[in-house]
C-alpha cells in the first residue's frame, strides 16, 4: 500500500484521502480492452494491401464479410482501419504480354468503382489530407500505391498519367529485373542496381509528391534510391533480414538505419515467411517438393492445388505469432528510431501463411495488445500505426508541391480541373 507521510508519520487524514482517490480512479484496462480503444482512437495506415488484384478475379470481394481473402469492409472497420494502401500490382508476365498499363488501369477503375458503388463506407485518398477527410466522415481510405513500374512502360512515358490518377507511392520493380532496376529476387542484376531510367525516374517521384518504395529493390538498387532521393523513402512491405539470414527481399540492418536516418520508415510485412526463419524454410523445401514433382512445366492449378493440399497435410505450415512480428518492429525502433517503422500487413498478398493473432484486417487490436505488453507508449503505438508514414507522405507531397506539382486530392473541389478522371469518366482509351 502506499504510504503518505507527514513529517514521518502516516496520519489517518492522509490514508483515507488516499483511498477515496484510490475509489475514485478507474483501474487500467487489460491490454486487450486498451488495445481495441487505441485502435479505435489512433490512425491505422497498412501500407500494402493486394487487395486490388484479388478483386480482379472475384470482383464481388468487398461489401459482406467475405469467407476468403483478408480484407473487407465489415473486418476493417472492426480492426480499426483508416487507411488501405490498396497495391496497383502487375506480375512480370503482364510486362512480358505488353499489358501491364492497362491491367493497372483497370485495377485503379474497380477501386474507383467500389467508391462509386458504396460512398459511404469508401473513399479515395489521391493525397494525405483526403484521409482526414475521409476518416473525419466515418469512410474507408483507399489510397494506391503501384507494385512495378512497368506500366509506367519503357520509358516511364505513362508516370503523369498514373499521379494523375492518384498513385501515392511506387515501387520500381517486383520479381525480376525491368526497365527501371534489378529485382531482389533476380540474382542476375544486369543493372547492378538501378538503371538510367530508374535513376531519372526517382527524381521525377520526388517532383511529383510521389513515395518511393524500396520493398523489391535488389540491395544496391536501395542503396542508389537513396542516394538520388531528395526525399524520405518507405519500404511499404518488408521485414528484416536479421532474422532470416540470406532471404534478401528482406531489408538488412545496415538498410533499416540508412532509411531512418533520412527520415523514412520501413512497414513490415505480416507474413511468416517474412518474419519467421522457419516458415522460410518450410516455403523454400516446399519449392523443392514442387520442382521434383513438377519440373520446369507449369503444374495445371487444380494439380497444384491438390499437391500443395497434401503437401501441408504431411508438412503442417509453421506459422508466426503476433510476437514474432513485434520483435521486427523492436529491431526497427533499436536501430533507427521509433519515428521509422510502421506497418504493410501484405494482406491478400501472401495466402495462407499469416501469423496466428493476425489473419486480416479485423486483428490490428492484437498487434496493440502485444505493443502494449511490450511496454510502448501510447504515443509511440500512435507513430506505429500510422504517425510515421503520414509524415513521410506529406514530407513527399510537399517536396511535390515546391516543384510545381501539388497532389491531386480526391475529395476537394475543383478535382478534375487538374487532370484527375472524374469519378465514372468514360477511359476505354486511357493510356
């Protein structure tokens, strides 16, 4: 019990003014109660959602609670959500078929079109005030950020149209080697990091308002993003490679300090093959099993299907836990700061590898009960969730202004007469 003192003594007239206070003051809620109202109450911004290309194969994945995928409406709202950086992903092979520009097109109008169907419960943040717009009316923003720039085409010829259309960030690369840089994922690196063209075009993001995404980039393709940017840079969906030796889609330590010190943030990635060493080499033996089964022949999907069934049936799937993507996010608030991490779930983007406590939107409140149990303080939790990359947004939106080039805001007036489509415009002939 706590001891009032008066001159040394504990008198009776301090004892009982020290229970009627005790009476009065509302005991601290559990951690979960307290996470689910810090969710409630603080901005929560997921940096990469692949949502976008889910829809595009079930175009119905988005109003009711849906069985599969891991995001929706009713399960953002219930998670807390505010901001859903919805990927304009397209595959090396749409590059290679010459369709990338309008498979990203196309995913921008169903995003479009999902605002237009559902007003109420959606809306488009083209710039970081339209979240504050949309967040303060009770709406979803569903800002976009593009995963390859190959639809920006071989010359980069497409990159106004796309930051017309309010493409908030981009990332130059996926998994191979384009026009623009070297992949991660592509051990050849012809380029050696970026190319000319990827070189010239990080400036033009920066004069743009654009991010620039490092998630992808080979490590000397990071290494020269930084050093052309004039900006802080984000990596929207990566995790670190500390704790998976070798696995370079993840960033190093040396590259988490680099991105803080010029003010950016690294967003980890959920995925367990992501965070964890073992479901990395549960992913990597599982290609073997593919391969060996397979070969070099592209399997027929309801083969691989069964395959991969059986597969898991025989090797059960290691999962993750909440703590072992906290501990990602400790290392980041070691090296850099607590200014420079923040969260890019890769919800629908990395199948059914989540880890247990964080299968879809509606579990960011199990992500806060671990923050707290760890000892971070609301503030810090603030800055976790969504503080630090609205900075970085706006810190890009401002350097894009100075330039001459203000972002095209979704929800204020006057929209269309700097460049954006109208809501529903007819864009049969879009580039």
């Amino acid at each position: 019990m706590t001891r009032i003192r008066s001159r040394g003594v504990v008198t009776t007239r301090h004892l009982a003014a020290v229970l009627v206070l005790a009476a009065c003051t509302p005991a601290e809620p559990p951690p979960d109660e307290r996470a689910a109202e810090l969710a409630r109450r603080h901005l929560i911004a997921d940096t990469h959602i692949d949502f976008p290309i889910r829809r595009h194969f079930q175009p119905d994945a988005v109003g009711p609670m849906q069985s599969e995928g891991q995001f929706d409406h009713p399960r953002a709202v219930a998670g807390g959500l505010d901001v859903a950086f919805m990927s304009i992903f397209t595959p090396a092979s749409a590059a290679e078929a010459g369709t990338s520009t309008d498979l990203a097109n196309s995913l921008i109008d169903a995003m479009e079109e999902i605002v237009e169907d559902a007003p109420d419960r959606f809306g488009i943040a083209a710039c970081a005030d339209d979240v504050d717009v949309l967040r303060d009316s009770g709406r979803l923003a569903l800002a976009l950020g593009m995963e390859n720039g190959s639809p920006l085409g071989d010359d980069a010829e497409h990159l106004d149209h796309f930051a017309s259309r309010g493409i908030s960030y981009l990332g130059l690369t996926h998994s191979r080697t384009n026009a623009f840089s070297d992949s991660s994922y592509d051990t050849s690196e012809p380029w050696q990091g970026l190319s000319p063209l990827g070189v010239a075009t990080v400036r033009a993001l920066n004069e743009r308002g654009i991010m620039i995404d490092l998630s992808h980039l080979s490590d000397n393709a990071a290494w020269q993003a930084l050093e052309h940017t004039e900006v802080p840079v984000v990596a929207t969906h990566s995790s670190l490679r500390h704790f998976i030796p070798g696995f370079h889609r993840n960033i190093s330590d040396a590259m988490v300090e680099a991105v803080g010190a010029q003010g950016g943030v690294v967003q980890i990635n959920f995925g367990s093959d992501f965070v964890s060493e073992t479901a990395q080499n549960w992913a990597v033996a599982r290609r073997g099993a593919v391969a060996a089964a397979f070969g070099v022949t592209e399997p027929d999907p309801a083969a691989r299907l069964a395959f991969d069934a059986e597969y898991r049936q025989a090797h059960p799937y290691p999962y993750a836990s909440v703590g072992t993507v906290l501990d990602h996010i400790d290392r980041v608030v070691t090296l850099a700061g607590i200014d420079h991490v923040g969260l890019g779930s890769d919800f629908d983007g990395v199948g059914d590898t989540l880890p247990e406590g964080l299968k879809d939107v509606a579990a960011f409140p199990n992500l806060v009960a671990g923050l707290l149990r760890r000892g971070y303080a609301e503030d810090a939790i603030a800055k976790i969730l969504g503080g630090n990359l609205m900075r970085v947004w706006r810190a890009a939106e401002a350097y894009g202004a100075a330039s001459g080039n203000p972002p095209p805001c979704a929800q204020a007036p006057g929209l269309s007469d700097r460049g954006r489509p109208a809501p529903g415009a007819d864009r049969e002939n879009a580039v």
